[in-house]
C-alpha cells in the first residue's frame, strides 16, 4: 500500500520529523556538498521551508540552501532544481527525499566518482550511480500478465540515489528531454539516452525508498538502530 492521505512523502513523519528533514541532514553532512537546492511539491513551499528549519538551525547552512517549487513532473523539477545551482559548482547530484537514510558517505563516494577521486582514482566519469545487487527473480511480462522474459538477474542492478553527473552532462540531458513525459524516473536514463556512459558504484541499504507503509516502518526500524555512519 503506497503513502496516501494527500500528504507528499516529503512531509511524511518518520520518528517525529518529516522524512525531507532526514534526507537534508544526511546530505548535509557530506563534506564535499557545498549548496543544497530542494525542490518541493508547488504549493509546498513554505510546509517544506518550515519543516527544514530545525535542521537549517543545527547545522548553519541558511544561507547554503534554498527551497524552491517544482514543475508539473519529475523532469521538469530536476531542471528547476538544476536552474538554481549556482553556476561555480560543476558536480551536480540528484537525490529523491524519499530515500531519507542515504547515508552522508554515499554521496561522498558518488561525488568522488565523478571527480575521480574514487577508489580507483581516475579521470572521473560523467554520470554515477549507486547501485546494488538484485535479490529477487525480475520478469517482464505483457498486457495480459504472461511472463515474455526472465533476464538473468546476475546482471541486474537496483539503482538509488543520489545520483552524480558533470553538471554540462547533465544540463544536456534535460535540455533534450520531453518536458511533458511523465514517464522519467531516472536522470542517469536521461544521460544514457544522449551516448554518455553511467557509471555504477556500490550503494547502500539504507538508501532504500519510502514508498509505502512498510517502507516506512522498516526505516523507523533502521533509525533506531542506526550506527553512526551507516555504509
């Protein structure tokens, strides 16, 4: 059963504060994270402005971070969101509020891999993802629900965010999209479709999504007994 009740997951309680103040002060805690852009429902605004002020107040970022309203789909408010990135910074990175336990070291390794100072170090790569590892069996199936094909899951990958990019690479990306396509999920797809490469990275269990009750229940599971820098 998916979160309903009218609500936007953003401002969805998890132990007492909305799961996008969970998700700000993970990122927040990122050495390597130097402007934060939320973009909330529109009409949210001011709900998702007051819900971050706690954290705003903990760690000093007022002037570091800024909320502004989203588009009509998830595409058109990655590219408001990209718009509001000040233009010194060239790494941009991507994140669903939804997966509030993503740990500060997953985006420290996301940036990493595309500056280059990964393990192992390189050039950099222009789009990055966390992924990890399909437990279950994925079958497509048609229509009418019969099984067409059963990839083999070995070469499956669950992918997460926060997901990494040149910011050019990015910018590109968007600028060649369907603003009206509601089918967009993935910014790395959008990368992908224009010929650049994505590279994967391991990603982490406590980045998983808060999509339905369980989901949230399992995360208050996790807040309880989180240590003090998850992996």
């Amino acid at each position: 059963m998916r979160l309903g009740g009218g609500v936007p997951k953003a401002l969805r309680l998890l132990l007492d504060q909305p799961v996008v103040t969970h998700a700000v002060r993970r990122v927040l805690s990122a050495a390597s994270v130097g402007c934060v852009v939320v973009v909330a429902p529109p009409g949210y605004e001011s709900q998702v402005q007051q819900a971050l002020a706690d954290t705003l107040g903990e760690v000093g970022w007022r002037d570091r971070l800024v909320v502004i309203p989203g588009g009509a789909n998830r595409q058109q408010s990655v590219a408001a969101g990209l718009a509001a990135v000040p233009p010194e910074f060239e790494i941009v990175l991507v994140h669903d509020a939804a997966r509030a336990l993503a740990p500060g070291r997953l985006v420290e390794d996301v940036a990493a891999a595309v500056r280059g100072s990964g393990s192992p170090p390189g050039a950099g790569a222009v789009a990055v993802i966390p992924v990890l590892p399909v437990a279950d069996t994925i079958s497509q199936v048609d229509p009418a629900g019969q099984v067409v094909a059963t990839p083999d899951r070995s070469r499956l990958r669950a992918v997460q965010t926060p997901q990494g990019f040149r910011r050019e690479v990015l910018a590109a990306a968007h600028a060649a999209a369907d603003p009206v396509a509601p089918a967009v999920t993935d910014d790395a797809g959008l990368a992908a479709r224009l010929g650049h490469p994505v590279q994967t990275i391991p990603g982490s269990a406590y980045a998983m999504k808060i999509t339905t009750r369980h989901d949230l229940l399992v995360a208050e599971a996790l807040l309880r007994g989180e240590p003090p820098d998850p992996s």
